[in-house]
C-alpha cells in the first residue's frame, strides 16, 4: 500500500488532489499536511476526513515535518503548500517567502535525509512574469521573470527545487508549472467565483484596470491528474540516458537542442476539459519539469525561421507535424502524447503524413 503525503491538503487544490487520490488509489494512504491558513480550510477533507491522516504542520517548520517523515514514512510526496494570493503578498511578503521558498527547501531536505520514491513540486507560471505580446503561451524555456512578492517567492522556491535536483542526483524531484486553477473549494476572492457570487448577487463584475488583460485557466481535476501522472511517470537515472536525436514530429518548435534530459510540457484546455500527457510507459527525464498552460482556440504552430523544415521553420510541412502535439522533448526516447478527457482516450498524436 503506497503511502502518499500531500502538503496544503485543506487548500483549493491540494483538497481535490486528496479527494482524486482516493478516487484513484482507494486503498493508499494519504498524509494530509496544512497548517490551516487563510487559504485552508479542513471541512474540504470532510467527505473523505475518515480515509486520511491529517496533520497540522507548517512545511516551513523542519522539526516538525522531520517528524512527520519519520511517523509516516511516505512513498510520494507533492507539495501543494503555497500563500498564494498576490494582494496578500503586497500587505505582507514575509509569511510568502517562508512557505513558498523555506518551506519548499525544508519539504526537500526531509525527502532526501528520509528518502521518497517521488517528490513533486507545484509551482505556478506566475514565475515567468507577463506574457510578451508577441507569444501565445509559455514554454519550458521561458526565462524567470517574477515581479510580485509572491511569484517571486514561488521562484525561490522553484530555484532550491532545481538547486537538489542538479546537487543531489540520487533524488527522483519532479516540478510543475500550472494555470491559473478553478473549479470546487476555491476562495471566494478569486476571480472566477468572484464574478459568479457577483453574478448572483445582482452585482457588477469587476474590472481590472483596463479589462484587456488575458489568463489561462486549467480546471482544477484536469491539473490533479495531469500532477497524478507525472508523480508516477517512469524516468530514467540521468547518467543512464542516451542522447539521441527526436524524431521532429516529437519536437516542439520551442525545443532547444538535445541535452542530457528531457523536458515535458502539459498543456490543458478549460473548454474540452482535456490535458495532453504521455502515453503509458513513455520514458521521461528526472526533472520532469512541467509547464500546464491553456490553449487557444487559435493556436500558432510554427514561429517565423530560416531553415526550411527544421524545427520553427514556417514551412506548411512542419506546421502540419505540430499540430496538436504539446509535448516537448529535449533528449533522449522520444514521447508521444495521448490526449485524453473526462470521456475517453483519444488516439496518439504522431506527425502527420506528408501531402
């Protein structure tokens, strides 16, 4: 029976992950962690409060979730736990950077003094800053670009994830980048059920600024299954991975050349409920590093490039191959992608046939 511990497991999406979990694995256990902040809320965890242990800890606190590590030892662990609103982070920094960047180091510290099988980092595309104008989503290699008390934050955190991965290579570290989430428990302030309560009420909705600004948004089962799997993809040990050439209907336009892991990108969107992620069995880098960001109903296939049919070429050809695949591979096996829904299992995206 695995044992999996769940951080911010009273939060918005820590809670749906635990009730997903349970879904999934109904006869693992599962470590619920929250220290029960603004953002925490323990009647999430009513409907399953029998099926899980439930530990009031702050991850910022090593003694503490040493101490949990020990009782418990866990198999998994996914660290939910985050402050992560930016208006609170404007009125006050100092709790953010404790939860989202020392607490991030101390969850590592104890997996690696008490070994797991898999430990994984939730993190937020908020680290790279504004969108540019001229591109339509983020990509893996996007630069950091934090400019908020809390994305900041966020980015220390994902630094220090990065920092053991590289350090401590016998760890198997796994780090997400997500949408913007809705769906169940989700506070009241944020934006979506915010214009809803609005709606409701006989409210207006209210605009930001001048109401042009854009977001993605990812429902929150599509991200705790996109986060399920990738918790429990198969990886290689870096020093055993081959570099090999990716076939170019498995290579993004964004793709740098092949290096000594790969790189996976999730892409979901809100309208079909629908998350792209490898096929069973597919083979995937150590770092796993995951970028979740919402499609357009447009998307842009190919980026203007001299090189004929070389990855980012405009050439109709290599538009053709990309269509729909929203893998990124960056060495290694190549990884097809399956696309799969609410409903069924699509078939494997592979490159299309010349014409």
């Amino acid at each position: 029976m695995a044992v999996y511990l769940v951080t911010g497991a009273a939060g918005f999406i820590g809670a749906n992950y635990v009730h997903f979990l349970l879904e999934q694995e109904p006869d693992a256990q599962v470590i619920a962690v929250d220290y029960i902040g603004v953002a925490g809320n323990v009647a999430n965890l009513d409907q399953v409060r029998e099926r899980i242990s439930f530990e009031k800890a702050d991850i910022a606190d090593f003694a503490a979730m040493a101490a949990i590590y020990r009782q418990h030892r866990p198999d998994f662990v996914v660290n939910f736990a985050a402050e992560s609103h930016n208006d609170r982070a404007i009125l006050g920094p100092s709790s953010f950077m404790r939860s989202n960047a020392l607490g991030a180091q101390v969850m590592l510290e104890c997996s690696r003094l008490m070994p797991v099988k898999s430990h994984l980092h939730i993190s937020t595309i908020e680290v790279y800053g504004e969108l540019p104008t001229a591109e339509e989503w983020f990509t893996e290699r996007s630069p950091l670009n934090a400019k908020t008390p809390y994305s900041a934050a966020k980015a220390a955190g994902d630094q220090m994830v990065r920092a053991y991965m590289a350090t401590y290579s016998d760890m198997n570290i796994r780090l997400t980048h997500c949408a913007n989430n809705f769906g169940p428990y989700q506070l009241p302030e944020k934006l979506i059920p915010l214009a809803v309560t609005h709606v409701l009420r006989g409210r207006k909705i209210p605009v930001y600024g001048d109401g042009l600004q854009s977001r993605d948004w990812l429902h929150v089962a599509d991200h705790c299954s996109a986060v399920h799997q990738v918790l429990h993809a198969e990886l290689d040990p870096i020093s055993r991975r081959p570099r090999q050439q990716i076939p170019d209907g498995c290579r993004s336009s964004t793709s740098p050349p092949a290096t000594r892991s790969r790189t996976w990108r999730l892409r979901a969107s809100w309208r079909s409920s629908s998350v792209w992620i490898p096929r069973s069995g597919s083979s995937m880098s150590r770092t796993a590093r995951t970028t979740t960001a919402a499609t357009s109903s447009t998307r842009r296939n190919s980026r203007p490039n001299s090189g004929g049919d070389r990855p980012g070429s405009s050439s109709p050809r290599w538009r053709r191959r990309c269509a729909g695949t929203a893998t990124t591979v960056t060495g290694g096996r190549p990884c097809w992608p399956t696309k799969v829904n609410s409903r069924s299992t699509g078939d494997s995206c592979r490159p299309a046939a010349r014409r």
